[in-house]
C-alpha cells in the first residue's frame, strides 16, 4: 500500500500505482462535485447583506446560506459551528459558509492537479511543506465524506462491521468502499507521520 516517507531532501513523497492514483483523484472529483463552489458563487453573486456592508465583511460571503445543508456528507464537511445554538450557527454560517466551500474546493483541486502526471499509470508524487497541508486537508475531506457514507461513528464500537456476512469476495461495493476508506486513512496517518518526523539526519 501506498505510503508517504520523507525524503533526504525533506520534501515528502508517495509513490502510487495507477489504480491507487485513479481513485484518490475519483474522490476528489466527487467532493469537488459535493462542495459546488461554481453553483454557490452563482446563488450569493451580487448579495448585498446590509450588515456585512456596515461591518466591512462583504468578502466573506455575509449573503451565504444560513440552513445547513439537507445532504448528509455535505453537513459534516460544512457543520454547524454551535451544536447547541441554532441562531448563533446560523449567522456564523451566513458570513462563513461560502469561503469555506472554496478552501475546500482548492484544496481538493491542489491534489488533482499533483495527481495530474501519474493518473492511468502511476507514480511519485513529491510534495514540499506547503502541498502536503494541502494533502491533509484533502484527504481529511475524503475521509469525512467516505466515513459519513459508510456510517463512520466517533465510537469505534458502533461502527458496522463490513464482513459481518462472511469474508469479502472481491463484489461487495460496501467492502470495496471499506477498503478504500482504509486507503485514505492510512495515507492520512503516514502523511501526519511524515510531517511529525521531520528532515531524515542522513
């Protein structure tokens, strides 16, 4: 499996088989696609929030969405900000919703266009400090949407168990998912890994 170490330079590097860059770039393609920055500049262009004008925020969207989204993998990517205030999470979302949805967006583009020159055939890609905050931020996203399909909990003992029917035959899409979902969460840890050890001595 694919894995992220440092090289002696200090840049980080993941070499990929063709298959694994594919799906990591499937993935981004589809929370690109969730996140629909192009659709959610087109509903606020132009919005003139009397208060965002007064208080000097008319560039962090004071005309976005004040709801959370209906789709369940898009509230975990855009959560409310106070669980327990609706009103507060409201406004919050109101002057922050529509300049997170583009961060995100970036973030997923930024590792398309690194997956660009190994996609159908493998790979390095190498990656300085900068590109791998990026990775992480990515592949965080990935990881929420997948775990968010899949039915992810944040207690490991409510998770449901993918071969409770008896071991994988290589068909089931569930498992298949699983098992990607494990991908990601590996390159995850080993990219967190790699940043936490630093420049190799030799």
């Amino acid at each position: 499996m694919a894995t992220f170490r440092r090289t002696r330079h200090g840049a980080l590097a993941l070499d990929l088989q063709s298959v694994e860059a594919d799906v990591l770039a499937s993935l981004a393609r589809e929370v690109l696609e969730l996140l629909d920055v192009r659709g959610d500049a087109a509903g606020t262009a132009g919005a003139q929030d009397p208060l965002a004008i007064e208080l000097g925020l008319t560039g962090l969207g004071g005309g976005g969405p004040v709801e959370p989204p209906e789709d369940e993998v898009l509230a975990r990517l855009l959560p409310d900000a106070y669980g327990d205030d609706p009103d507060a999470s409201a406004e919050f979302r109101r002057f922050t919703e529509s300049s997170l949805r583009q961060r995100k967006a970036a973030a997923a583009t930024a590792l398309l266009a690194s997956l660009a020159p190994v996609l159908g055939q493998g790979g390095r890609v190498q990656l300085d400090l900068a590109g791998a905050q990026t990775w992480l931020a990515a592949l965080n996203d990935i990881r929420l949407a997948l775990g968010t399909r899949l039915g992810v909990s944040d207690d490991p003992d409510d998770e449901p168990d993918p071969f409770a029917d008896g071991p994988d035959d290589g068909e089931d899409p569930e498992a298949y998912a699983w098992a990607v979902y494990d991908f990601t969460t590996h390159l995850q840890e080993t990219l967190v890994q790699s940043l936490s050890r630093g420049r190799p001595s030799r």
